[in-house]
C-alpha cells in the first residue's frame, strides 16, 4: 500500500514504506489462541536445539495473554512471539520469552512485525522497553535484534542448559 503524505511544508508526497517493496504480502499478527499450539510446537522444535515442551506454550496463554502473538500467512501460523511484562518497582519493561519463525517464512519480514507488535503491547502496559536474552552463538538473531535497535547490554555466563552463556539485549522506548 502507498500512502501520501504532507511534507512539512504541506507539499503532498509519496511516502513507500519498507514492506511495500517486498514481493511477499504482509501476514497477519493477532493474539494466539489453543488452536494454535500444534503450528507453534512445530516452529519451536525446528527453530531450537533445546525446545520448549508443548505444556509450557500452553501455560503461556494463563501468563501473558495480552502478549502472545503468531503471524498467519498463507492460512498457517508461520512464527510466534511470547514476552510478559516485568515491573522492577522503578520502571515496566516487556521481557520477550521465545520467537521463531518458520524456515521457509524467514527474511520476509514476519520476526520484525512480531517484534514489533509484542513491543506496542508492551509499550501500552506502559513498559519503557524491552529486554530479552539470546544465544552468545546466535548471531543471526543478534543481528537480528540489533536492526530493531536493540542493544547488548551484558552476559550471563552458562545461561543454558548446555552451558552456553547468553547476551542480554535492551531496547528503551523513545516517545
Ligand atoms: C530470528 C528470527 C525470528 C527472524 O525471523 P525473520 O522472519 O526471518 O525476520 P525478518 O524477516 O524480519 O528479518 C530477518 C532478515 O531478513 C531480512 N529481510 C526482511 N524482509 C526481507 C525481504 N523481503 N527480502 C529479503 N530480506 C528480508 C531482514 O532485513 C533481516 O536481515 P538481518 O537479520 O540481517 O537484520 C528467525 O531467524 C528465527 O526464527 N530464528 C530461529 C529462532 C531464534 O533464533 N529466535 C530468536 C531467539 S532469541
């Protein structure tokens, strides 16, 4: 879609945002639902080397239901996004659990749209950002994480369970 805009000074433009030049349409984000849980089993087990068990998707639904999102393209769930909100007493930030996107889906665009709508949930449940840990190893998700503006902030030494550590990334909202 193209929109047109105002310029500042109230010229009319074309404004071309970034999915419009993708060959791919856009997915639809919306809450996930129990019907859900098999496609979402699936990406998890082929995204991971250690998945989660299938009961823990489900417990997911009675922790975060604001924010538990899944991506449907072609009338299948293609990727997933779980994150909660944490309240340290002095700020709320949103805390994202688990993304995946399946293989065939990837590099179209699916992982930043979730990220992005767990980050407008997050945002208005008044978090002032958003953290998450990912694999010392996985550097295509820090890079990932990196073009939505995230930033190391540290590491936790054997985070998991096969001792490899993690880095913690940060993105502090700016309104
Ligand atoms: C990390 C992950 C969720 C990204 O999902 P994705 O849907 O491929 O993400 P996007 O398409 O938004 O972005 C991926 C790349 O594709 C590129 N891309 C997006 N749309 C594109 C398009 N239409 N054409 C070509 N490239 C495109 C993006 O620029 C991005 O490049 P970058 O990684 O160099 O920044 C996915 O790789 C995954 O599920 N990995 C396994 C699980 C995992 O590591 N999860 C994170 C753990 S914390």
């Amino acid at each position: 879609m193209i929109l047109l805009s105002r310029t500042g000074t109230g010229e009319r433009s074309l404004m071309i945002r970034p999915h419009d030049l993708t060959t791919f349409p856009l997915p639809i984000i919306r809450r996930a639902a129990p019907a859900d849980i098999a496609a979402i089993v699936a990406i998890e087990n082929e995204s991971f080397i250690d998945p989660w068990e299938q009961s823990v998707f489900l417990e997911a639904f009675t922790y975060f239901p604001s924010t538990y999102f899944v991506a449907v393209c072609d009338g299948m769930v293609t990727g997933f996004v779980i994150g909660g909100l944490e309240d340290t007493g002095e700020n709320i930030y949103g805390h994202i659990c688990n993304l995946g996107v399946t293989t065939a889906y990837r590099h179209r665009g699916i992982g930043n749209l979730l990220v992005r709508r767990f980050e407008h949930q997050a945002a208005l449940e008044l978090a002032t950002g958003v953290q998450l840990e990912v694999r010392l190893g996985n550097t295509v998700a820090q890079r990932f994480y990196h073009r939505l503006g995230y930033r190391n902030v540290f590491e936790i030494e054997s985070y998991y369970s096969n001792g490899e550590d993690a880095v913690v990334m940060m993105k502090w909202f700016r309104f």
